[in-house]
C-alpha cells in the first residue's frame, strides 16, 4: 500500500475553530475586550497564506493491481482499490465551512492546499461520504464531481442533503447494511461519531464503512 501524508494540526481543533469562526462570521458571537486573542486567532484561521501541497499524487499512475491511498488533505483520501477508484469525504476547495448561496464557502482557509483538485481527481466509481459534517460533505467539491458513472454513499437520512446532485445513485446505508457497489463490498458500521450537519438536523447518522472484493 502506498500513503501519502501530511498533518497541520488535529481535527479536534480545526472542528473547534469552524465552530467559532461561522459564529463570528454569522454575528451571533461578540466579543469582550479580553477576546482579543480568540481575534486575532479568528483572524488567522480565516486569511492566513495558504501553501501548495508539496506531495501530487499522480493516480493515472496507479496500478490496478493493488491498493494505492494518498491523503489529500484533512479527511479526503483518493484510493485505487484493485482497479476501483474511490473517493472518500472530499473537501478540496480553498475553504470548509457553510455554502448558504451557490458555491461560496464561509469558513476556515487551508493552510495547506489539498494535494489533487476536483478536475484532477476526475470522476470516481465510488464516492463514500462518512457524514454530514461540513469538513467531510463539501458541496462545492461534491457538485463539480458530480457524474452519471460515480456511485455515491451516504449516511442514513442524509440522503436529502444531495438534492439537486446528479449521480448515477446515492446510496444511504444504515448500521449493519451491506451492498455490493462498483464491484466493491460495502459495509456501514456504527461511527461514533455524531453526524447531524446542523444540530437541529434529527437522525443523521456517521459510518464507518469496511471495503473488500470478493474476487480477491
Ligand atoms: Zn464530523
């Protein structure tokens, strides 16, 4: 297996700093004299340089023949499994936030770019979104990888966040649910993890989702 890797900070704290940021950002959040510091972080987490990833993967590359993973940045990982190409929770624009109007995107910039844009990922055979979070269900990324050939996977009652979207099918899939996509096995296992986009937003669950080939 080949994994291509790099790490800014935790998602503990990136999750944290979104949180916050879309707050300020949206108004419902003031701060006192003595949030000058949470300011001046604010501040950076949103207009801070962004650099260019160092490593490009190259998956036209690839061999059919095994499994190739690169990280693409935070929870994006582009995987050719045994001549499958999958995609996993893309977020590959300049920022992850909120897209309350068309594809603008309110919320944290990168710090590193993500190591393959959408044009140069292409179209995949599977799309597997863990959740609804916005840092791993990015609708400027989701809509520009939009194909009649991609299957995507989705978590239960999250299938209406994809309206609009053409897809060759979404499939939402609950705990214990098992199916055959792509050529490739399927599983949901329970994430633990909570899943709703909003907090407001009932029932949307987080998977963890095992991959395997039968023909192997
Ligand atoms: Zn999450």
């Amino acid at each position: 297996m080949n994994l291509l890797l790099n790490k800014k900070y935790t998602r503990r704290n990136f999750l944290g700093l979104g949180l916050l940021g879309t707050l300020f950002l949206t108004g419902r959040f003031s701060l006192t004299p003595s949030g000058k510091f949470l300011t001046a972080r604010l501040e950076e987490e949103f207009e801070h340089q962004t650099t260019i990833a160092k490593l490009h993967p190259t998956p036209e590359k690839w061999s059919y023949n095994e499994v190739t993973v690169a990280w693409l940045g935070h929870a994006s990982f582009l995987i050719n499994f045994f001549g499958t190409k999958i995609l996993i929770d893309p977020a590959l624009g300049s920022r992850i936030g909120i897209t309350p109007i068309g594809n603008q995107t309110i919320g944290l910039r990168r710090y590193i770019s993500a190591a393959l844009n959408s044009g140069e990922v292409g179209p995949v055979d599977l799309l597997l979104l863990s959740h609804a979070h916005t840092d791993h269900f990015d609708y400027p990324t989701l809509r520009q990888l939009q194909s009649p050939n991609t299957i995507a996977v989705t978590a239960q009652n999250t299938t209406s966040l994809w309206q609009g979207m053409k897809f060759q099918s979404i499939e939402e899939m609950h705990w214990g649910d098992s199916k055959s996509l792509a050529g490739v096995n399927v599983k949901a296992i329970e994430g633990k993890h909570w899943g709703a986009r909003l907090p407001w937003y009932k029932g949307m669950e987080a998977n963890t989702l095992l991959l395997s080939k039968s023909s192997l």
